[in-house]
C-alpha cells in the first residue's frame, strides 16, 4: 500500500494530521476483520473488551472510556445482548442504571478477538524496535496530556 495522498499535504511536521490518517487506516481495517471474523462492528468490540477487561460497568461508563457516541454504545449493547455476549442487571447502588457483564460466550469470544488483535497490532509494528515503540508511545502520552488539559481549559 502506498502512502494517502493527503499524507504529506499539509507538510512533515502536521503530525496531528498524520495520526488522524493513521488512525482512521487502522479503524478501517480493524473493522473489516472484526466483521469478516468475528460479525462484531467496532463499538461492540469495544464495549465487550471493556467489559471483559475492566470489569462490569454501566454503557455510559464504557461510552465515557472510549469518548464514544452514546447512540453508538447502545446499538452495540443492544446487539451483544442479543447475540448473548453479555447480559445486563440492575445496579444494586442506582436503581436506574443498568450493569453489563459478558457471558461466557461473550468471554470466549473475547479471548479469539483479542488473540487476533495482538496479532494484528504485532505485525503493523514489526518495523519498530523497542526504543522506537517506547519513543512513539511516550510522544502519543505527551499528545493526549496536552489534548486533555486544553479540552479541560487548563493549556
């Protein structure tokens, strides 16, 4: 694959544009193989790995992790549900909010995607060494610090 043509419009340095393309490459592709794998769009591999991984929580509290589209959130809980991956209860501290947990068809699931995850993320960064993968994820570390503090109004 060539580079996206827009890749260097904008010059070396608009490196928040980079990530942009970046990462909308890789959400395309994640999406065509969590589909063609799995039957799963993202949103609903997001809100069960989070389940899976962080525990039980609230759809809102999964939207909040992902910073994702509350309609999104409940399209995919509303799919897992029926699709048996997770099961939702009442939260026994809110009356009103409702609890999601995988199931263990859900977990089994879970455990196939993220295996072929690991696999996929090892071989897009088979070209970094590890000081390059530690120098890349120190620079997105210090890009979403300051992302945060100028959403929050304090950079």
């Amino acid at each position: 694959m060539t580079l996206p043509p827009t890749w260097t419009l904008f010059g070396k340095d608009h490196i928040p544009h980079r990530l942009l393309l970046l990462a909308r490459l890789i959400d395309r592709e994640t999406s065509k193989q969590l589909y063609t794998q799995f039957s799963l769009t993202v949103a609903e591999w997001r809100v069960l790995a989070f389940v899976c991984t962080a525990g039980p929580a609230s759809a809102s509290s999964v939207g909040a992790a992902f910073d994702a589209d509350r309609a999104e959130i409940s399209r995919a809980v509303g799919k897992l549900l029926s699709s048996a991956y997770i099961q939702r209860d009442n939260d026994p501290s809110h009356r009103r909010r409702m609890i999601l947990s995988p199931t263990p068809a859900g977990r089994a699931i879970h455990q196939r995607v993220r295996q072929v995850r690991r696999d996929y993320f090892d071989a897009i960064l088979h070209d970094l060494d590890p000081d390059q993968r530690a120098a890349f994820d120190h620079g997105m570390n210090a890009i979403v610090e300051r992302v945060g503090a100028m959403r929050s109004g304090d950079g």
